[in-house]
C-alpha cells in the first residue's frame, strides 16, 4: 500500500510540476517559510545519460545550518531514488513541490540507510549568488588564504617538506603548503555536503592515490572516468540548451588527460545557471571551465553511492563560488594555465613522446592537477623498476611575459612521484606565495629519463698546505666514486681576498643539499624570498642537485641583502649596516663566502666533506 502512495504522489508531482525549465514560464520559488513537514514534491537528476530523471521527495524537517539565516530542509526520497541513495554528483538536483522550486539537493549522512539527505534553499542560494552576475561586480577574493609570506618556507623546505605530502598538518598549510582550509559545513550529525566526484581519465592509478588526501581536503572523490569513445572531453553542440537537473561538469583538465567534477544545475536563467547548493572550493569570485556532463552509471555504496560519468563539451565558466552553492555563465572562456609536456627516454629506441593539457587555475588544485598531469603522463610501465636518472628543464611564463627556466637532474625510482615533489616545485612555489596572485600562465617541462642511476659520492677533499696569506691560491683536490665504483678527481683552485679577516678558514665541498643543510644554521634566511623578484630569483639560481659546489669560508662577520651574500668587510662597517636591518631586507650571517667555484658534473651529487686551514694574520 505505501508503495502504490507513493506512486500516486509521484505521478501527481509530475502533473503539478508542469516543465518548469521552459523561459516562457519562469520558475517559481517557494520561501523556506512556506515550507512544511510531509509535503511531497520531486527531485530532478541525471541517473543515466543526460536527461533528467523525476524521483519521488517528501519533506521531513526544517531545521537552522551553520550559519545565521540560513536553513537545510530535510528530506527522504523514494522509488529510484531509495533504491540508489544519495549519490556524489547530485549535489545541485533541483527540488520541487507543487511546481515550485525549493532547493538544491546538497548534503547527505554519511552511512544512512535509507535516502535521507538535505536540501539548501534556493532563496538563501540566489541571495548570495546573484551579485555575481551583475556586469559592475566587484569581485570578493578567495578566503582561503590570508596568511602572510613571512610564513612562506624557504625554497628548500618547500621541496623536502614535498616529499611526504600525504601526511601534510594543519602547520603545513600555515607555512604556505597549498593545501585547502575551507570550512565544513556540516549542519548537524554527520550530515555533510555530499562529495564532488572527481572523474579522471588515462592518469595512473598509483599516483592519483598518492594525490587523494590534496583531493579529500577539497571536497573530491576520485571515480573511474567513462568516456564514450575515449577521448576525454568532446567538442559536442552547444545548441542545446542547458535546464534544471542536467549534469554540470567544472572541467579541471583537458587534453591528453581528462579531468571533471560532476554535480547538477539547480537554476537556469538566459545565461545565468546556479548549481551544487554547496560550495566547490568555496573561492568567492573565480573562474573555472564549466560544461555539460554525462552520466554513465551509480555505483552503490555503504557510505555515499557515487555516480560515473564524463564531461561533453565546455559551455561557459564558473564565476562563483560560495557556501550555498555555485554561480556559472553560459558562454566565453575560462582562463587555463596550458602545460606542454615532452617526454625522452634513453631505453632502446631512444624514443620521445609530446602531451598538452589545459589546466585550470585554481590556487589549491592546480599544482596536484599539473601532478596528476604530467606524472601520468610517464606511463609507469614503460621504465623498470630500479634506480634511474630524471633530467628536467622547465619554463614557466608569468603574468608580465616573463620566463622562468630551471635545470635539474634528480636519482629516482619512482618518476611520477619525483615530479610531485620536485620537478613540479619551483612553479608550485609561485603558485603558493601570496606576493602576486596567481602569477603563472604557462608551463612546459621537457623531461629525459635514464634506466640507469648516473651519481657521484664525495669521498674526501685534499688542500695543497695547511696555512695561507691574504690574495694566495688554495689548489682542491676532489676525490668523487662513481655509483658502479669508478673514481675520479677534480681540481679546482680557490682564491684568498685580500679583504679576508680572522684566523681561520674552511674549505667545504658538497651537492646543494649538503650547503642547504649548513646553510639553515649559518644564514637560516638565506632561501626565504622576501619579494616577488627574490622568489624568481631563487627558483632559477638555487643550484641543481648535479651541482659540485666548492666554497671557501671565512669566520668574518656577514650580511644577507635580499637573499644574496655581502662579502667580508670591516668591523665598523658590517656594525653600521646591521645595525640598520629593517622590514628583512638585510640579515646577519655567521661566516662569508670568500670564493666559490660550481661544476656541472651531469651526474647527481652525493655528500658532502670540509677542511679547515689557517690564514695568517
């Protein structure tokens, strides 16, 4: 008997609900306070391809979210709907009763047993997305990131905090790691937003895992990506119009390698759609790809069910991004960052391959989209597994026409996680600080991979005497082992200044690593940028882990003017200067670099050793 109600209520929902999408006839909204217990209405999805289904809704409950003035509707489906729960993609299917408009399916208890899920008004959705369409907008900025760039870990932290990325704390996102800090928003009980899937096609299963905890903290659930012919986004119509209930897709790559998040449009109006009922990333004012979506399939699940499906074509951009929802505009283009990627191997066959993608940009995900990107992009089953050689060069091209080129070459046996951590850390870097927002607009990284491991460990160093004058030379002598146990030796030679002061010096000899590590005691600040100039210059001039570098140390008093070294000078002098330290642009060091010398070995550098010698007073 309950079965055959609800059949009836259903077909009388149908009656009543009477195509509301059309223009002619605009959709009516009914207020939270008209709203009541027990009333029946429908649910407007996509379960299968890209018309939208009408599933049975009664309303349970109306009860106060978070936030002031704000509200969730409680509500149970039936039919179809109990049958596949509350999936990840629904965020944004529209609710109506008697023909009106109530809402955006938007949250779901994590376990539920039956479809019980909430509802964000669309009055409280239109109230706070409608700004964004007026032309003399001015746009809110991302709340996201207020911190300020004194925080910023220097260069070489950035890269070896990179490492461990999966297990990245709340102290990480302070330092500047991009992570997500968005609020939850999780009316009560274990009811929370139900999560955005995130359809990825061709990217590798292994790294996408690695990636999935920058995901989680944005909201994201990696489901398997369909696509009908396999081809990622496809250049379909856009003369179909886009209604209530069809699937939207925000569009994050394109290209050589696909990647959407699927939800539903609860609104349309000429241009103007609104979506999700929750937000995306919660960006304020932004400007993502935005498309139509199909949907292949619901998977069912114990917690929240999900569906599967792939983006059609782009139709315009998301321009809003807030609590109750999401804002998007029909037509134009959203800004992308395009990544061209070219890929040698010296296996046999000495073969290369070419991929481009367009990324979107977007402070948190962009840097774990270029990952996913161009770490997939290295077909983990053509190398074997084993110590190898990476050889980078990279380009990013900023927001002024600038061009940053970088060198590297790292010992590795997992690629695709070397170009998480490292490779890709100098523009993820940009990206993060907060001197210029956003300031990248292109990249392309060249990548050479060697099957065998090309490295030299520093075994020990050799002065020619003990004891030196002002404006002597100091010859080195370099004892360096191979990785297969070949030895060889270089010679350098280092000159004394004669502005050189104390008693003392040290000969050091060692792979950029080695110097970082001595380095954070001796001038701690030394790869911290204090501008925006500083942070460019660092990410080309911090030296490549195939860097022999050879310094002559002295135990004289230093400065650090913006990140570079001032030589050894009088005592009265360095007082003076140090003295008028102010804002970080100059600061004392223990020790100065009386000379240096850096050869490119073309192998990775291992190690490191000093000597100590006396000058002569």
């Amino acid at each position: 008997m309950r079965i055959a109600a609800y059949v009836i209520i259903l077909v009388v929902s149908l009656l009543l609900f009477q195509a509301p999408v059309c223009e002619a006839d605009p959709i009516q909204v009914m207020p939270v306070s008209e709203i009541r217990p027990g009333m029946k209405g429908v649910v407007l999805t996509v379960l299968y391809g890209t018309e939208p289904e009408s599933l049975a809704v009664e309303v349970l409950s109306i009860m106060p979210a978070n936030s002031p003035g704000r509200h969730t509707v409680i509500v149970q489906g039936f039919g179809e709907l109990a049958h596949t729960g509350i999936a990840s993609g629904m965020s944004g299917s529209p609710v109506y009763v008697d023909g009106k408009l109530i809402g955006a399916l938007a949250f779901a208890f994590n376990g539920a047993l039956e479809a019980i899920g909430g509802v964000t008004p669309f009055e409280e959705m239109a109230l706070a997305l409608d700004e964004y369409f007026i032309p003399t907008h001015s746009p809110r900025s991302s709340n996201r990131r207020t911190k300020q760039d004194s925080n910023l870990l220097s260069f070489p932290q950035w890269r070896s905090r990179a490492v461990d990325r999966a297990n990245q704390t709340t102290a990480d996102i302070e330092a500047g790691l991009p992570l997500d800090d968005r609020n939850d928003d999780r009316p009560a009980m274990g009811m929370s937003p139900i999560r955005l899937p995130l359809q990825l096609e061709n990217g590798s299963p292994a790294l996408l895992s690695s990636l999935q905890k920058q995901f989680d903290l944005a909201g994201l659930q990696t489901v398997p990506a369909i696509s009908a012919d396999g081809s990622g986004i496809q250049t379909g119509s856009m003369d179909d119009p886009i209604k209530p209930g069809d699937a939207l897709s925000v569009n994050l790559i394109s290209g050589d390698m696909s990647a959407a998040v699927i939800g539903t449009v609860t609104w349309v109006e000429g241009d103007k759609v609104i979506a999700f009922g929750h937000p995306f990333l919660s960006n304020g004012t932004t400007d993502l790809p935005v498309g139509r979506a199909q949907i292949h399939a619901i998977i069912p699940n114990r917690n929240v069910s999900f569906k599967v499906g792939s983006p059609i074509n782009e139709i315009g951009s998301l321009i809003a991004d807030r609590e109750p929802g999401v804002a998007a505009r029909i037509g134009g283009k959203a800004q992308t960052i395009p990544l061209d990627l070219t890929i040698t191997s010296d296996e046999p066959g000495n073969w290369q391959e070419k991929f481009h993608f367009d990324i979107a940009k977007d402070v948190v995900l962009t840097p774990s989209l270029m990952t996913a990107a161009v770490g997939s992009a290295m077909r983990e089953q053509a190398f074997s597994i084993g110590l190898s050689t990476l050889k980078s060069q990279i380009e990013i091209t900023l927001d002024d026409g600038q061009v940053i080129r970088r060198e590297d070459l790292f010992r590795t046996m997992n690629p695709p996680q070397t170009i998480a951590t490292e490779v890709l850390a100098g523009v993820n870097y940009l990206i993060a600080s907060n001197f210029r927002e956003f300031p990248v607009t292109a990249l392309a990284v060249n990548l050479n991979l060697k099957p065998q491991l090309d490295a030299i460990e520093i075994e020990r160093l050799h002065v020619d005497r003990g004891t030196y004058q002002r404006g002597d030379k100091i010859q080195v002598d370099i004892n360096l082992r191979r990785h297969l146990g070949e030895t060889l030796t270089k010679r350098v030679t280092l000159e004394i200044p004669q502005t050189a002061q104390g008693t003392e010096m040290m000969v050091m000899v060692g792979s950029a690593s080695a110097f970082y590590l001595w380095d954070s005691e001796r001038a701690p600040d030394k790869y911290r940028p204090r501008s925006f100039d500083g942070l460019v210059n660092l990410i080309e001039d911090y030296p490549s882990d195939e860097d022999l570098i050879i310094r002559l140390f002295g135990s004289a008093r230093g400065l650090l003017m913006r990140g570079q070294e001032i030589s050894s000078m009088p005592l009265s002098k360095w007082r003076v200067l140090s003295d008028g330290v102010s804002g970080g642009e100059m600061m004392p060091v223990g020790g100065i670099i009386l000379d240096e010398v850096v050869i490119k070995t073309g192998e990775v550098v291992l190690g490191g050793n000093f000597t100590r010698v006396e000058l002569k007073r």
